[in-house]
C-alpha cells in the first residue's frame, strides 16, 4: 500500500473540512468540521509516522488528540454561553464584533 | 486485502464526511462524524497503529462526540431550512476554495510521490501500547504531564465559561 493514498485520503478529508467551515452557518456543525480537518492531518501524521517507522509521528498524535479533546470542551461551553446570549448558533446572527 | 480494507475506510470516511457538512439535522451530522471517525480508526489499524485507533474510538468517537450530542440535544436546535440557498456568491467562492486547496495537496502529493517509502522494516514495532508507552514515559515525559495541566485548564475553563453567571467579588 502506497503512502501517498494515505496522504490522498486525508488532503479529501481536509477539504471537506475546510468546505464544511465555509458554506455551513451552524456554529457547531463548524466545529465538527474544524475536528474533521484535525483528524485528516492526525492520518497524515500516522501515516508518515508508520511508513518511516517512526514513533515520534505517532506521540504527536497522541498530543493533539489531547489538545482537540480539550478544545472541543472549551469551545462547547462558549457555544453554551453565546446561545444563552444569542438564542441562536448561527453565526451569520452573531455580530457583535463586526465593524 | 490491505487495499480491499483501504478502499473500504476511505469510502466510508469521504461518504460520511461529505453526508455530515450537507446534513440538516445537528444530530445526524454528528452522527456521521462518528462513522467517520470509526473508519479512520480502521486505517489506523491497516497503518499498524493499533493504539491509536484504540484510542480514536475511546476519546473521539467516545467522550469528545458524546459531549458534541450532549450540546446539541442541551440547545435543541431546530433543522435548517435551508444551508445551501441564501448567498450563491459566497457558497461559489467556499466551493472555489475548497477545490483549490484540495488541488494543491492532491498535486504536492502526487509530485512527490516517487519519492516516498513504501514499507519500513521498523514499522511492525511502531504504534503497540509497549513501544508508544516506552516513548512517552521516558522522552516525552514533561510535555505528558504539561498535557495533565492543559486537561485541568480546559475543565476549569470550560466550568467557567458555561456558568450561568459569573460572580465578581467586590
């Protein structure tokens, strides 16, 4: 199994993330999407990490599983605080810092 | 078989990731998500990373998407009606985006391609508990316990943020 399918695979997922960031107005379906983009470069890092067998790839994985675990609790509870402001998740409705 | 399995996972995972961003229920997009990232675990596995994938279904399509549902279901959220109508212009720029990025990592892979390894010889011993846990327990010892301080940050963090309200002291 060639490495640049892995590769492949996770640049598709990355972009669907990064489409699922641009077109949705869903503030949480944004975050979902922001989780898939983190996971195609965590498949990236696995992937190098096993072909060049080397384990530092698959430590920082490790790391960034802990760092996407703690931003997702984060940035849930400043949804929570928004929509008790906002009454909405749409963040075409939230524009308080809009100039 | 790798390829068969391969083939499998990917499917699967570009399916369910493309079903989650076009979905209008909250809940079922999430739900997608788990599906994909279940068959990102299964690559991990073809990729001999048995720990991470382990750990993929634990944290993520474990703890992280159960507190994803439990937001959702917290904030009973209506469908959209409609994610895909208003505002042509910028769905036609997201698109544009999207494709352009999409090509540039597609063409950096495939340029470089012949360049990169197939199979290491070290890769059977990357990626089991024994050889991560031998790593992180000796060399990587002080970004683990950073990690510990990071998890208690987070929690404390995220109490606060999502209380109803902040008590000042005066």
């Amino acid at each position: 199994m060639q490495l640049s399918w892995y590769l492949a695979l996770s640049a598709v997922l990355f972009s669907i993330g990064v489409l699922g960031v641009l077109i949705r107005r869903n503030a949480i379906v944004i975050f979902m999407s922001v989780e898939l983009m983190l996971n195609a470069v965590n498949l990236t890092l696995v992937a190098f990490s096993s072909h060049f067998g080397d384990i530092n790839g698959t430590i920082l994985v490790f790391f960034s599983l802990c760092v996407a675990a703690s931003e997702a609790a984060v940035g849930l509870a400043i949804i929570i605080a928004i929509f008790r402001n906002n009454l909405t998740v749409d963040v075409s409705k939230i524009n308080l810092l809009r100039w | 078989m790798v390829t068969y399995f391969f083939v499998l996972f990917a499917t699967l995972a570009i399916a369910s990731a493309i079903a989650m961003i076009l979905n209008k229920n909250t809940v079922n997009s999430a739900l997608f998500l788990v599906v994909n990232l279940i068959s990102l675990s299964g690559i991990y596995l073809l990729l001999q990373a048995q720990f991470l994938a382990v750990i993929q279904i634990l944290v993520y399509a474990g703890a992280i998407m159960v507190l994803f549902l439990f937001v959702i279901m917290l904030l009973n959220l209506d469908n959209e009606e409609n994610i895909l109508n208003k505002f042509r212009v910028r769905y036609g720029v997201a698109f544009i985006v999207g494709i352009v990025i999409l090509a540039q990592l597609l063409y950096s892979v495939g340029t470089w391609a012949n360049v990169l390894p197939t199979v290491s010889p070290k890769m059977v011993q990357t990626g089991t508990v024994e050889a991560v846990g031998d790593v992180l327990f000796s060399h990587y010892l002080l970004p683990f316990e950073v990690t510990a301080i990071l998890l208690t940050a987070a929690v404390v963090g995220a109490l606060l943020i999502a209380q109803r309200k902040i008590q000042t002291k005066k």
